[in-house]
C-alpha cells in the first residue's frame, strides 16, 4: 500500500500540469487573436463610428461590414490600401441625379451634399434671372431631378412703346409674351411668331393692328353743259340753270398698324345729294346789216378806198368772217373786209356802188385805204373787179 502513493501523486500532478498548459495556451491563442485585431475610424455617409476588425484591406474591411462600394461613390483611402491600427476611412455613397437644361436632359453620379454643390461641380454657373427647379442650399437626394431655364436677355418693343430690354426664360415666344403680362387683341401679329422658339439677343415686336370703318364724304362736281340758242346774239352766253354740286358718301374698311394706315379698302358708296348741272345757253343768231343800194347816206366820215372783190369759196378763204359771220350760211349778207387801223371791225358802212355793209372782216392783203366786198357768186366778184370808190363810216 505504500508503494502506490507516490504513483498515483504522480500522475495527478501531470493531469493538473497538462490542464494548466492547456489553460495557458487557450489563453494564449486568445490574447493573440485579441492583439491581432485593428481599431478603425470609420466615416460612413458623414457618420463616424469605431471598428475593430481583422480585415486585411480596405476592400475585405467592407466586404467584411456587407458595404458594396460603386466606382462613382467617394472613398480613402482607395480599397487597396492595407488596414492598420487607427485608420482613418472615408466613404460616401453616390448619388443619381437628372439635370435638365434648357430642356436637354443628363443624368450623373455625385456625392456633393447640396445642389449647389453639385452645380459647382458641374460647372454649371446661374445668374439672379435664371429658373431652378430645387434651391441650390436643399440637399442631393437619390433619383433627384433638377430642371434648369437659362434667362435670355430680349428686346421687347410693344405697339409704340418705348423699347425694353428683359431677362426672360420663355422657351416660345408665346410663353414669353404670357410671362410679361402682354394680351394680344384679335388682329394682333408678333414678329417672330408665336410658335417660334425664342433666340438669344432677340427682338420682339408686338404689332398692333385695327381695323375701323371711315366714312368720307366727297362733293361731286357738276359739269358744265352748253346749248345752243339761236334767239341769242352770237357770241352772247346766258345761264339757263345754276349748277350745284352734289355729295358722295363712302365707307371704307382701313387698317392701321401701331396707329399707322397701311390699308384702306372701299365696302360701299352712296350718293347723299344728286348734283345739278350748269346749262348756259350760247347765242347763235347773226345780226345782218339790212343793206341796200339806194343813195348815199348823208352825214358820217367819207373816205375814198381802193376796193376787191371777193366769195366765201375763194382760195384759202374759211367761209367765216373775222368776227364770226358764216358768209356760206348767209349768202345775202352785205360784208367788207377792212384795215381796223383805218375802219374799225363792226363799223355800218355805204360803200358807193355796193350799198350798207358791216366791216366784219380782214385780210392780210387789206391794208390802209383798201377794202374787199363780198359776194355770194364768182361772177359778181369778177365784174366788180378792181374799183376805187367813196365810202362813209356811219357809225
């Protein structure tokens, strides 16, 4: 019995020894896979945190925290990098945003915080004038869409008002005119039209057009009519009828422009008051000097003239005396041509041998003492001949 002690001693110690390695090994292994671990700051879409983990690099830290990183989003370091005690990791997820301008649509990733920033980073510059959808201080949100208007700046001249110059983001005309509170009557136009697209630097002209009625009222003249009246002396003229005028009324459709006329077109026309023609009768009677070969009168100028003959048919005669007596009308007419400086046109005459006349003619061949009786037929004349002869100017 005394023998086995020592024995059995022995091999509780070394059970008590190997559970004690054992100990120390488990805790060993434990202490190491403790130390081994690193102790990063990680900031996650501007959230900070501490990490421990064992991951090797960047990447398998992610891979490791189920984070997919996109190539668009923001990281550092890259995902390459070695993991370390006390890293410092930036991540930022990207964004989608739609960004439409002047009605030209792109989509892009970003990981700014605010539109503005965004705008920045897209190089996209606005004026006080310019519309924006979203204000550039509200923050990027994923599928966000942003519409952009460009302001141009236009002339605009309305009707006879003074030209303006205004910023506008209008896409059509029409819309520009609509956002400057401009109300087009019914025949309005506008250059360019209303359809077309509004153009940097352009000018836009509102034309203001009416249309009214004009009623004119014209005279109308009234014409002067002659008649013939052969109870009248020749020569002499009488008005039968005063003439009145009479008054047309037409109406017009005119059209003006900025109240300028440009058109001006008839509908209808009236005559209001008729008019009244002037008739003035014109004296045809001849007076003839009832002539006869009786004595010579007593009393008057006596001259004593050399004297021709001549008809109403001879050559370059006109059948007409100077002052107007048709001798091819009156046959019978007792008619001289004279000199007027030596017997005045229109003088009664006794002429000696052909008896009372009238000096109601001339010839360019009668000059001074020398006068020219008429007769109706050759033969007279030629038996008249050439004669000189006494005559009195009675009157």
């Amino acid at each position: 019995m005394k023998s086995l002690f020592p024995t059995s001693l022995s091999r509780k110690k070394v059970a008590i020894f190997f559970a004690s390695f054992l100990v120390f090994m488990t805790t060993l292994g434990f202490l190491f896979y403790e130390g081994s671990k690193s102790t990063v700051a990680l900031t996650i879409n501007g959230k900070e945190k501490m990490v421990e983990t064992r991951a090797g690099t960047v990447e398998d830290l992610f891979r490791e925290l189920n984070i997919k990183v996109n190539s668009n989003d923001y990281l550092f370091p890259p995902v390459g990098t070695k993991v370390k005690n006390n890293l410092e990791i930036v991540w930022k997820k990207a964004k989608q945003v739609e960004i439409v301008k002047d009605n030209e649509k792109k989509t892009v990733w970003t990981t700014a915080d605010t539109v503005g920033e965004l705008l920045n980073e897209q190089k996209i510059a606005l004026i006080a004038q310019d519309h924006i959808s979203v204000k550039p201080q509200e923050p990027i949100s994923d599928k966000m869409s942003i519409e952009i208007k460009k302001a141009l700046n236009l002339s605009l001249i309305d009707g006879t008002k003074k030209e303006q110059k205004v910023w506008s983001t209008s896409a059509t005309v029409a819309d520009f005119l609509k956002q400057q509170g401009i109300t087009l009557n019914k025949f309005d136009r506008v250059e360019p039209s209303l359809q077309d697209k509004v153009k940097p630097n352009a000018v836009i002209k509102v034309i203001r057009v009416e249309k009214v009625t004009d009623v004119v009222e014209e005279p109308i003249q009234f014409a002067v009519v002659t008649k013939k009246d052969a109870k009248l002396a020749k020569g002499k003229k009488k008005v039968v009828n005063e003439g009145k005028e009479g008054l047309r009324s037409k109406k017009f459709e005119v059209v003006r422009e900025n109240g300028k006329e440009v058109t001006r077109k008839l509908i209808s026309e009236k005559t209001v008051r008729a008019k009244q023609d002037k008739v003035v009768a014109v004296g045809t009677k001849v007076l003839v000097a009832q002539v006869s070969r009786g004595a010579a009168p007593a009393g008057g100028q006596e001259l004593y003239v050399s004297s021709t003959a001549y008809t109403a048919s001879c050559n370059g005669c006109s059948g007409t005396t100077a002052t107007g007596i048709n001798l091819r009308a009156n046959p019978h007419v007792k008619v001289i041509a004279v000199d007027p400086r030596v017997i005045p046109l229109g003088s009664k005459v006794y002429v000696e041998g052909y008896g009372y006349a009238i000096a109601a003619d001339k010839g360019s061949a009668i000059k001074g003492h020398k006068i020219d009786v008429f007769f109706p037929d050759l033969s007279d004349a030629y038996r008249w001949g050439t004669r000189k002869v006494k005559i009195k100017i009675l009157n």
